[in-house]
C-alpha cells in the first residue's frame, strides 16, 4: 500500500478515534457536590425549612411542599367522600389544621425532595431547583404518613392510614414496587441495615375518646409487621401486648409509636401510647428486657383524652455509636438524653411540644422539633444540654437528613 495513502487511512482513523472517545470524557464529569442538610416539615404551614445538619443550624432555605394546592382542593371539593376525610383530618389529627407534610427524604442525587401530604393522602417528588411536581403518587386510602427511605435511597416506604397499607416506591419515578397489609392504622416504617426488611408499627386509633385502660381494646389491631423488602411477603408478625403482659404491664397501651434499632439491631427501643417512657426489646429472645419511666410534668393533665393522638412521648433517636437515646418528651413539654446502658436520663431541656427527635449530620447532637414552639432545638449528646434553637415554620414535626445540591439556597 502507497505511504500516502497509509498514512490518509490513519488520519481518518484517529479523526473517528476523537470522534467516539470526546463525548464519553464530557460525561464522565463528577457528579454536582452533595451538601448534607436536615429537611424540617413544618405540617400546618405546608413548608419545609431547610436547615444545616450540624454547628448552628441555620436555615438554607424553605420549600413549598404543595405547589399544587388549588388543583388538589379542587379535586377534593368535587368528591364528597375525600371531603368529609380532608375535613376529619383537619378537626382530628391535625388538630383544628390541614396536615400538608408529614415526612420527607431526599433523593440520592440531592435534586429532588419525595413528600407525604396526609390532607391530601398522596406522595409527591419535588424538583429542588424549580419546586415543581416530578411526580405524584396517591396512596390507597384517605390518608399518608410516615415514610421510610431504604439504606441505598432508592426506595420510599409510605404507610396508608386508612387502608391498612404500606406502599413501596421507586424514588425516583414514584412507580409501585410493591405493598404490603398491617395493623390498623400503620405509622411508623423501619427499614433494617442491609435493606432486607421493612418493620412498620400499626398504632390503631388514636382520634377517639375512648382512652381510659379499660377500653383499650377498641383501638384496634395494633402490631408490628416485618415483611421481606424484595418480595413484600410477611416475615413475622409481632404484638406487643403478650410481650408487656408478660411483665406485668397489662394496663399499658401495645400501640407502638416511634421505635430506634441499637446499631447492630440486636435491641429495639420502642415508645407507645399514654406512656412517658420507653422499652428495650430484645430480637433474638422475642422478649421486652428492660423498661424506663421518664419523669412526668406536673403540669401535664391527667385527663387522657387532651394528649394529642394518645401520644405521651413521641419521639425517640440513637447516637450512632449506640451509647445514648435522646427522648422527645411530647406532652411533657422535655426533651432528655438517655445513657442506653443504665438508662439513667440527663438533664430535661424544656422543650415545647416535642414531636420528634434525629440525629445531627456529625452524630454529635439530637435535634428535636418544637411543635409548640415553631422551632428545632439541638442537645448534645455529650452533656444532655441544649445548644442552640433555629426558628422554622408553623408546627414542625418530621425532620430528616437529607442532601441538596451545593450551593442551593431554595427553589
């Protein structure tokens, strides 16, 4: 072959080589820095605040969480059987309000917040950079709860009050993976470490009156359900009335409200409803191992139907290093840390209405958030004191960590 033509043939070849290999190298660009962040639903306000995870805690910025307000009433008004449930939902659970965010995660990718909306019983995805709708999800039912994000991200779990129900998503895209059936009225969804298992506490009702002892049992089936995270096929099924009749503890409710799993998940630390406390549960021997009162307020009635949604306490949380709990003492107006091995509780930090209690991006603090007081207050671990407060929006309840793209300050 002519020199000449050998060598045109190579340039050709290495014109095609630039060709192919140039858009691989341009997408091969590091994905856009995370910044770690705590997403805080204010539910009656239909915001969330976001806030830094750590150090002052200061606010980055807040989201509107029902963009899609006025389409979602005017579905509502046009159906008079979600009417009359958006209106219980109002006079009951919401106490006199629309309950517009009860939990929230964002997505791996920190571009998108997944939202559960109880008034308006859905799942919706949130563009972070432009706060519209990605997807919507209606849950079965006339009501959404609490969720629960798998340990990849990838996965949402949303319990369905109403239907008895848990739905599984893809984060992403908001399609069912699959669903589950529960106790009455399922709360609470835990997925296990290694994303195998999902344990979702079933709390019965919690908007009737009828809540002296002896009436307990027209609360309902109250349970908690493992089932398999793949398959959605039931594993165990877990009544904590044997286990607190075991010790002695008819007279206390077997609603299992929100729980904490030690890091190893060998011990689960559970609150339920009426009590001021907690109780350690150990997996393996099936059995409730220990118990911890916590002080009562003197000031807190003892008329049980003025707690709200039966809870007493409501709120629970771990160091990740499993040596402390941090307790949201709801209707005792405190929040107090608790050393796991003697139980022996820290310094009540007066707090007001605490609804929920997580851990700070760097494990150093449990940031609880005042219901009450429109505000998180963050306590340290170290010394049981409180830190620091950062407003936030009307009634804060859920508050998650989460991810946002560096350098966002809101939609």
């Amino acid at each position: 072959m002519p020199v000449r033509r050998t060598r045109y043939l190579c340039a050709i070849a290495a014109a095609l080589a630039l060709t192919v290999t140039a858009p691989t190298a341009a997408t091969a660009d590091p994905s856009p820095a995370l910044r770690e962040v705590l997403f805080v639903g204010n539910n009656w306000d239909g915001t969330a605040d976001v806030i830094e995870s750590a150090g002052d805690f200061a606010r980055i910025g807040r989201i509107d969480v029902i963009p899609d307000k006025d389409e979602r009433m005017a579905e509502i008004n046009a159906d008079p059987i979600r009417w009359i449930y958006f209106m219980a939902i109002r006079s009951g659970v919401g106490e006199g309000h629309d309950q517009f965010v009860d939990d929230m995660y964002s997505t791996p990718d920190g571009t998108s917040v997944v939202v559960s909306r109880p008034s308006f019983a859905d799942v919706v995805s949130l563009d972070l950079a432009t706060g519209r709708v990605n997807w919507r999800f209606p849950v079965s039912g006339y009501r959404s709860d609490h969720m629960a994000v798998s340990p990849d991200g990838k996965r949402v779990a949303v319990s369905a009050s109403t239907s008895n129900t848990v739905h599984v998503l893809d984060i992403g895209t908001g399609e069912q993976l699959g669903s589950f059936k529960t106790g009455d009225k399922p709360h609470e969804n835990v997925f296990s470490n290694d994303g195998k298992y999902i344990w979702n506490m079933s709390i019965g009702e919690v908007n009737t009156a009828l809540d002296a002892t002896w009436l307990d049992w027209t609360k309902g089936d109250r349970r908690i359900t493992v089932v398999d995270a793949t398959t959605f096929k039931q594993v165990k099924v877990l009544d904590m009335r044997e286990r607190l009749d075991a010790i002695g503890l008819e007279d206390h409710s077997d609603a299992v409200r929100p729980a904490a799993f030690s890091p190893d998940e060998s011990k689960l630390y559970f609150q339920v409803s009426f009590f001021n406390g907690f109780f350690e549960y150990d997996v393996a021997t099936d059995r409730i191992t220990r118990t911890k009162t916590l002080p009562k307020n003197p000031a807190t009635s003892d008329d049980r139907t003025t707690w709200v949604n039966d809870s007493r306490h409501h709120g629970i949380t771990m160091k990740p290093d499993g040596t402390k709990l941090c307790v949201a003492g709801t209707m005792d107006d405190y929040a107090t840390v608790v050393d796991r091995a003697t139980l022996q509780q820290g310094p009540l930090v007066t707090a007001s209405k605490p609804y929920w209690a997580t851990v700070s991006g760097d494990g150093r603090s449990c940031v609880v958030s005042e219901s009450g007081a429109d505000r998180v207050t963050a306590i340290d671990f170290a010394t049981g004191e409180k830190t620091v407060s950062v407003p936030v929006g009307d009634h804060p309840q859920r508050v998650r960590l989460g991810h946002v793209e560096a350098g966002w300050s809101g939609a």
